[in-house]
C-alpha cells in the first residue's frame, strides 16, 4: 500500500460537524469503480431504497463520464490511460454493504456510524481491489453511501468511475443536525420540502424541524378540526392534506431524517382563532381597553385546554417522532 496521507486533521479543523473521532485516510493507489453494490446481513426497505437512490446517482454520473470523454474524443485530445498508470490499483466491481441491524424509524439516540474502507488487498495484490461499507444500523449505512457517492469522480474509462483507496471511520459530532422550514410565513408545495429533504441527506443533516403554522396561515389540515385550515390558511389550495403530510414523513424517514412538527403555542396563534371562535384572548390599548384585536390563546377558558389536548393528540399520532415541538414564544402582553 502506498504512504497514507491523513489530510482529515488539516480539513475538519473548523469544519467539525458531523465528525466525531473522525478517521480519513486517501491514499496514492487509483481505483475505478463499476456499480452494482451489494448488501449482506440485515436489509429493510430503508437500506433497498437508498441502494435504488444510489444506483441511479451513480449511473448519472458515468454518463457524465461517458459524455466527457466522447467530447475529448471529437477534440483529438488523448484520454488518460489509467491502467498505465504507477498507481493504478485495478477494479472494484462491487461494495459490499455489511449492517447488522436494520431499523424502519429514525429516532433521536440512532446509531449513524460507519466505517468505509476501499483498497487493494496487500496480502493477495492478485485479488481485485475490494469496497466494503460496515455499519451497526441502516441510518450508518445511509451516511456511508452518501461519503461513497461523493467520493467518485468521472473517470473517462467507459461507466466506470474514479475513485482514491481510502478508509474512512465516522460518526456524529452532534446527534441533532437540524434544518428549520417556516410553512405558515413561507408555504413550500411537497416537492419543494423533498427537495430540501434531498439537500439534508447530501450533507447529512437528520432532523426536519417543520414550523408548519404560526400568526400568518394555519395550512396544516387537521381531521378533528378542519376549520383550522379551512378559515386559517392563506387559501384552500395551500394547504398539507393527512396524505401530503405522511408523503413528507414517508421520504425524509427514508433518508434517515425525523420530521418534528412545531405547532406554535400560546401566542403565535392569531390564525388559529379565524377557524376557532372563543379561543384567543382579546387586547388592550395602552390604557387597558379594549382594541378589538384578539392574540394567544385564553388560557382562562377550559374549552381552549380541551380543544388543545385533542388537537395535540391528533398531531401526536400523525407524527411518529417523539419530539413535538409547542414554541414557547413571545406573547404580547396587552393581551393578557
């Protein structure tokens, strides 16, 4: 094996992020990759699914390859010859994804370690190279893929891709690496929050904090109280309908990412009175009368309390992670 070069000191001094004890070695040998991969031990629709996600990355990316070189052709310039080269460490025609535990839910305390490792063999250099990606759950072997993916390069050399041996052993620095969207100021139809959740992958973040109402619109269709968005949001159309929300849920779990909702409370709440009468408190001017404007909830009615435990039961059981975000933010206080 060629002399290691452990750039991962220099690189993550500032960029320490999702790294913990990180281990990052590339080393001189070139190898070229040609697909597919393969998995042994547990599987799950988690781990089948990124394998299909992956796959057709990775398929885009030989054919940008492919073009390139088809463009250096028409121009008369050679194309690097990489089995020529001192370095050239041979093909690696698959990798093997090892994980011992395949789980369906991303949870908070999830395991998204791994350890990816692709070289030539020292001990038999007649054996093609080898590509092996072990993880303890499918949430590591998510991150693992994704490290693998943005490691290959075009090579030029038909759908092969180019790629350095390199052994790489990582984990989380933080449990928590969260993206915040604000659908109640900001509406996003479902194909923008999946193309949000596609951008949370690439760098592995794994927390979807989805600020889904707040003063502005109530877009979030609730089966108990459908007046909410009903009179709340800012038009019928701009709405999350049960179906469109469990989609959401449905993609970002695949990607091992947790959707917590934020629903807003006491203030923050002024759509939620369009569609509930009674449940604001009504403000004051400066001198304490009465302004006809209403904000937060009253928490002197015990009908609001009511109402809020059943909705929040709903919410409850429309998401399946443990965390519910309720806010907790300002409340004018001329209205209390």
């Amino acid at each position: 094996m060629a002399e290691s070069i452990p750039f991962v000191d220099r690189l993550f001094t500032y960029l320490h992020i999702f790294s913990h004890s990180l281990q990052s070695f590339v080393y001189q040998n070139w190898l070229l990759f040609i697909p597919p991969v393969q998995v042994t031990g547990s599987t799950c629709d988690v781990l089948e699914n990124a394998l299909t996600r992956y796959a057709r990355v990775l398929q885009r990316e030989a054919a940008v390859g492919r073009a390139l070189a088809r463009q250096e052709q028409r121009a008369g310039r050679r194309l690097r010859g990489w089995r020529n080269d001192p370095f050239f460490g041979g093909y690696i025609t698959s990798l093997r994804v090892e994980v011992s535990a395949c789980e369906r839910w991303p949870y908070p305390s999830m395991d998204e370690s791994y350890k990816l490792l692709v070289d030539v063999d020292e001990d038999a250099p007649d054996r093609a190279p080898t590509g092996r990606l072990t993880a303890r759950s499918s949430w590591g072997a998510l991150r693992g893929l994704e490290t693998f993916a943005q490691l290959l390069s075009p090579s030029g050399d038909g759908s092969s891709l180019l790629l350095n041996a390199t052994l790489v052993t990582d984990a989380p620095r933080f449990p928590h690496r969260g993206l915040l969207i604000d659908t109640s100021r900001h509406f996003l139809p479902v194909e923008d929050i999946k193309i949000e959740l596609d951008a949370m992958e690439a760098v592995k973040m794994n927390v979807l904090h989805w600020h889904i109402v707040d003063d502005q619109s109530f877009p979030w269709q609730s089966s108990l109280f459908p007046e909410l968005s009903a009179k709340g949001a800012y038009h019928p159309s701009l709405t999350y309908s049960p179906k469109d929300v469990l989609d959401v849920i449905q993609y970002a779990r695949l990607r091992g990412i947790r959707v917590m909702p934020e629903f807003d409370t006491p203030g923050h709440t002024r759509s939620w009175g369009e569609g509930r009468p009674g449940l604001l408190a009504a403000c004051h001017d400066f001198l304490g009368r009465p302004d006809g404007t209403y904000a937060n909830i009253d928490p002197t009615k015990p009908e609001n309390l009511d109402f809020l435990k059943q909705l929040f039961g709903e919410v409850a059981a429309t998401f399946p992670d443990p965390m519910l975000h309720l806010g907790g933010d300002e409340v004018p206080d001329f209205c209390w």
